[in-house]
C-alpha cells in the first residue's frame, strides 16, 4: 500500500519576528483547558514545546524536526519516544516516560527539552488532535508573518520556487515582506 | 540463510527487527540466558523505587517473537562459539549451527575481588531483572543498605532504596563520585547533593571485605570500620562478558574489535551493542555500553549480514543520571586546553571544554537543555571559536548556527 505523503511544519527564518505567538499557543494547545485564560490558571503551568531563539538581531522559532532516522527513538529506552504511524510525526507518550533525559541528550536540534517539574520529556507532537480534524498546528496558525507553513513537501517546494521566481523577476523587492521589512515598516510608523 | 542471534536485549532485537523488515525468509534464532522476554534495564532503578510498573519494562507485546518469525530459546545460555564449525555451544552440550553469528551479549557487572562480595546473601548486582526482583525481596526486611560503586548505576540505586526509606552509605574506592563522567568540582556538587538527602558518602573508601551472619551479609568491613547493613548493591561499573569468546579466535580487547560494519576478526561473526569495542576510532569513541550505541549497532550488524553493506556512523559519547531528580550530563572527555563555564547562582552549572577550537567534551548539572546540541557540534568536529562564551549557556542552541545565513539574508 502505497503512503501518502503527510505534511509536516516548514520554517522560514527569514519571516521570523520573534513575536512569540507560536509559544503561546503550543503551550495553550498542549494545556488542559486549551484557552490562553485557562491555561495561566493552570497548575503546572502548561509548556510550550517550541522556542524562539534569539542571536543578536536573528531569530528562529526551534523545534523538534521529526527526523527521518530520529536519535531520540534510538536513545529511548523505555518505548516512550515513537512515531505515529499515521502522520510520521515523532512525539513521547508521557505514561511511559520515566524522564531519563537520554533523548535529550542525543537530539542535535535540541528539540526535546526536560520538563523538571512533571520530569517528562517535552516536545512537539505536531498537535495530532488538530491535524486530525485538518487544522494546521497551533504554532503555525498562530504566526502572523508566514515564518511557520503546514504542507507538504511538494506543496513547500513548490512555494519557495514561486517565491524565488517571482523575486528573480521583479528584483529583491518582493511583494512579500521578510521579518526585518516588517520590523522596519513598524519602526518607520511611528 | 540462518542467522543465530546470542542475547535478547536491545542490540539484539534492533537486528532481528531490521533483518525482519528485509527479508522474511531467513530463519532467525535468538539464545537468551534469561527466561524473560525482552525488557529494558535502564529503568530497573525505578521499578525498585516502586515508580515504574513491572509491565513497563517490557517493551514488546507477548505475540512479538511468533508473529516476526523470532525462534526465541529461553534460558539457554551460550557457552562457547567454533567458527570453524560454524556452530555454538550451550550449555548441556548442545549445539546449534549458523551461516551468520550475532554477539549481542552485552555486559556483566564488575565484582570486585572482596572477600564475600561474590557469594554472600543479600548481596545483589542491578543488571538484570532478576537482580531487581532480589533486591525488592530482600527490601522487605532490610533497612540499612551499602551501595559500592558511584557510577550512574550504583547512584541511581542509591536514590531507589532512599526512597525505599532505607539508610544507605554510598562507597566509592576514588577520590570523588561519578569519576567516569565528572571532574572533582562537579562531583563535589552531586556529594553534596547526596548528603543532603541522607546518603552517607564515603569517597577514597573501597569495601574491603563482606561479613555475614545467618541471614547473610550484617556489614561491610571500609576503611577499617565496619558499616552494619542488610543489603548491599555491587555497582562497580560494567565489563564486556567476553568469556564465550575462548578458544574461538575471535580478537577482543576490552571488549569484542568490530570495524564499522560490526564484522569481527573472524568470517560470518558480527558483534554489537555493550559488547563492542571500537580500535579504529580515538580513545572516547570506543567503549560506550549505553542503550543507543546498543540499538544502533544492532541495525548496521543487520544490515551487514544482510550482504547490504553499511557503516555505522560512530557510537554516541554522551550519558546522563538523575540524582534525586538533578539532571547530570556528560559527554566526550573531561579535561581540555580551555573550559568555558556558565552558572545561575542555584546550582545549575555547565562546562564546555575545547581543544585547539573544538568541542571536545562537557559537563552539565541542573540545566541539560540542549546537551545534544554540543554533542553533536563534538561529533561532528565543528569549530567553535566563534560562538565564545554562549557556547556554555543553557540558550546556546541551534539557531547560533543560522546566523550567518541570516546575516547575508538581512544585510
Ligand atoms: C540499571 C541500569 C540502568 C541503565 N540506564 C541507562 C540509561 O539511562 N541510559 C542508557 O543509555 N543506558 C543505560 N543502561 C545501559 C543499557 O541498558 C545497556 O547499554 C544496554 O542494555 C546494552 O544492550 P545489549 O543488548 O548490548 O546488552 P544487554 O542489555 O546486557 O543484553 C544482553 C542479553 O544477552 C543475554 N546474554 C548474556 N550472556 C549470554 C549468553 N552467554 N548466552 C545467551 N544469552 C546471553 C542476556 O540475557 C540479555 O538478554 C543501564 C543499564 C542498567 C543495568
Ligand atoms: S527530537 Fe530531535 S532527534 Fe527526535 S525527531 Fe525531533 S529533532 Fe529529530
Ligand atoms: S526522557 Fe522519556 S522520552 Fe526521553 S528517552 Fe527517556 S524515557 Fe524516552
């Protein structure tokens, strides 16, 4: 039986403002009440499973990459960490996590991190009871400038060679605006 | 083709399922000194706190080994191996014939030469699972416990029978604990640490001799003192269990000599998992008996006798304890040209180390968020002069490496 290819989050650094939005909303997602004013009631506190990295004047909105051949399921050594046979997505059932850190200490994207509190594993599972329902995850329909896309591979490809013709033609100043555009658009309006 | 798998951990199945996936006609037996199913040890420690249920350390359903074809022998320990033949031994004087031989044996606990340590009652090794069900036996009488050995074993015993609400003397023969994964100022940390939940930790201390009543071991004799106790956990570090090799001609040193393929010295016998030694690679790369260097080795020995030529990509040189829940990471070497170190004042502390501009080890305590990053960067060979001091701090991360493709982009 022949698979279909599923989608999966695509970044596009340049369009990130690190505005955070996608950090709310995974740890809102990943809450119990799943409303932002629930969520800050709740007790843990509710964890995003995405960063907004921060170098100088650069940002990257960092996460699991659901590798293909992933180092955290090889390290794993309780059955926790696992792909989902559906959507590929790689993600840790809590209930047999005994927190012993080794996927986070194999990753080399830093995409697990150790939750101390409940000493579960934490990271993006790709919001499988969005997806099912065929919504995108939380982080990508929360960014506001495009820096998180839900495609697939064919679909993403296809997009980027637009986005390059289209810039190759009518010079750099495309009519889509990266992360610094915005910034500046904001800086000038005021 | 018949392909005779000895063990039936982790090294062990990640090739029998890698062999499935490929080719469902060969035949496949497994040989299993133990009588159980595959299980994982790495949580034997908190199934003894009583924090894991005994279901959870196995890791396939019963119907695994019918439904992939896995001819599993239960409690037959392999004794020897005669390649000329192509044939190993177990015991009884039974024989069973290969085309290719997998050595997915692992490794055994070291017992230190101490008179009583091998044979007294009560006292007990946490490698396997029988050895955990001895020490919840014996729990149930026993109040004060020895644990020798501050490897990340012997710790995470500690901290299971403190939360067994037993008193427990920690012993370690050097002069500081975790001597294999910390320098003396991070070990002093997790002493302290230690202390603080009750542990009394004597370092510089070997045990030097076993004494015992009726009901076994009553103490053990350190440092000229006696240390009354009922229970006593021998975790002095793990040795490849390399004596099925005699007399079959196959080279090992400390443990079996594999190349990348997982081929030993001898034709048709591959060797994975605890088991291995790496001689063709530097010194931190070669012994590594660690859950992910076992399933990864597994697949590639598979793969090879498969006839698929494969190389593996290099074992992982990294590992981490919980000691009462602080994260303890370490990774590569331990002393370097150049160390750079962060802190928050709390107890969290990192250290990277560098040699002529590379990563080539580090230590983590409290804060281990992105261990794997460095670890990569070590693996890899990266350099990383121009990262400076972020390199140690918890947010060094992979974007630090984007920057400079941004910095063209937003230029
Ligand atoms: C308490 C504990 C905690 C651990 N925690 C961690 C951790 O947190 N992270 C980590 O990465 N690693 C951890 N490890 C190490 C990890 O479990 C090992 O690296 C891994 O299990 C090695 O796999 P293996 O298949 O090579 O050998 P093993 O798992 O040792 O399996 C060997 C198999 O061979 C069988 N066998 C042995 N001799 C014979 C014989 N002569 N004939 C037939 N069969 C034989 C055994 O019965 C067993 O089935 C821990 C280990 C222990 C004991
Ligand atoms: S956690 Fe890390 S290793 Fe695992 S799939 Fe995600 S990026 Fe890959
Ligand atoms: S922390 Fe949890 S998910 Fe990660 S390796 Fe350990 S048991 Fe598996």
């Amino acid at each position: 039986m022949e698979k279909t290819v599923s989608k999966t989050i695509f970044t596009v650094v340049e369009n990130c403002v690190a505005c955070k939005s996608c950090e709310i909303a995974c740890a809102v997602e990943h809450s119990c009440s799943k409303t932002l004013a629930g969520a800050i009631l709740e007790t843990p506190l509710p964890q995003r499973r995405i960063t907004v990295e921060g170098v100088g004047a650069y940002s990257y909105p960092s996460r699991c990459q659901h590798c293909s051949d992933a180092s955290c399921i090889t390290a794993c050594p309780t059955g926790a960490m696992q792909r989902d046979g559906n959507t590929d997505a790689v993600f840790s059932d809590h209930d047999r996590c005994i927190g012993c850190w080794m996927c986070v200490v194999v990753c080399p994207f830093g995409g697990v991190t150790a939750d101390p509190v409940n000493k579960k594993a934490l990271k993006c599972d790709r919001c499988p009871e969005r997806t099912a329902k065929g919504e995108a995850p939380a982080c990508v329909s929360a960014c506001p400038t495009g820096a998180l896309l839900f495609l697939t591979p064919e679909e993403f490809a296809a997009q980027r060679r637009q986005a390059t013709a289209h810039a190759a033609v009518c010079g750099e100043s495309t009519t889509k605006l990266n992360g610094m555009d915005i910034l500046r658009s904001l800086k000038g309006a005021n | 083709m018949k392909i005779v798998i000895i063990g039936n951990g982790p090294a062990a199945i990640a090739a029998a399922e890698t062999i499935r996936g490929q080719d469902r006609s060969c035949e496949i037996v497994m040989l299993s000194r133990e009588s159980v199913p595959f299980y994982s040890p790495c949580p034997l420690a908190e199934y003894v706190e009583g924090s894991v249920p005994k279901d959870h350390l196995f890791l396939r359903d019963p119907a695994f080994y019918s439904r992939s074809g896995i001819d599993i022998r239960y409690g037959r320990p392999v004794i020897r191996i005669e390649p000329q033949t192509r044939q190993v031994w177990l015991a009884g004087n039974e024989a069973v014939a290969y085309d290719q031989l997998l050595i997915a044996s692992g490794s055994k606990a070291f017992v230190p030469p101490i008179p009583g340590l091998a044979t007294a009652k009560g006292v007990f090794e946490l490698k396997t699972l029988d050895d955990a069900e001895g020490i919840l036996e014996r729990i149930k009488t026993a109040r004060r416990a020895v644990v020798i050995g501050s490897g990340f074993i012997g710790l995470e015993a500690v901290q299971a029978l403190i939360r067994q609400g037993l008193d427990v003397t920690l012993l370690e023969a050097q002069a500081q604990v975790l001597p294999a994964m910390l320098d003396r100022e991070m070990a002093a940390i997790v002493q302290q640490r230690l202390t603080a939940h009750g542990v009394q930790v004597h370092t510089g201390c070997g045990a030097e001799r076993i004494l015992e009543n009726e009901n076994g071991v009553r103490a053990v004799m350190a440092g000229g003192c006696e240390i009354p106790c009922e229970l006593v956990i021998c975790a002095a570090g793990v040795r490849a269990d390399l004596s099925i090799l005699e007399g079959s001609g196959i080279a090992s040193n400390r443990g079996i000599l594999v190349n990348d393929h997982m081929q030993t010295n001898v034709d048709g016998v591959f060797a994975a998992g605890d088991i291995i030694e790496r001689p063709d690679v530097p010194e931190k790369y070669r012994v590594l008996p660690i859950w992910p260097n076992a399933v990864s080795t597994g697949r590639i020995a598979a793969w090879n006798m498969l006839g698929i030529a494969t190389r593996h990509p290099g074992l992982e040189a990294v590992n981490v304890v919980r000691v009462f829940d602080t994260p303890i990471a370490s990774f590569g070497t331990q002393t370097a040209e150049d160390c750079l170190r962060w802190q928050d004042g709390n107890g969290a502390v990192r250290k990277v180390l560098l040699q002529e501009g590379r990563v080539i080890g580090g230590q983590l305590i409290g804060e281990i968020n992105g261990t794997g990053v460095l670890h990569e960067m070590m693996k890899k060979g990266i350099a990383a002069e121009r990262f400076g001091e972020a390199l140690a701090h918890p947010g060094f991360s992979y974007a630090h490496f984007m920057q400079p493709s941004r910095a063209v982009k937003w230029a």
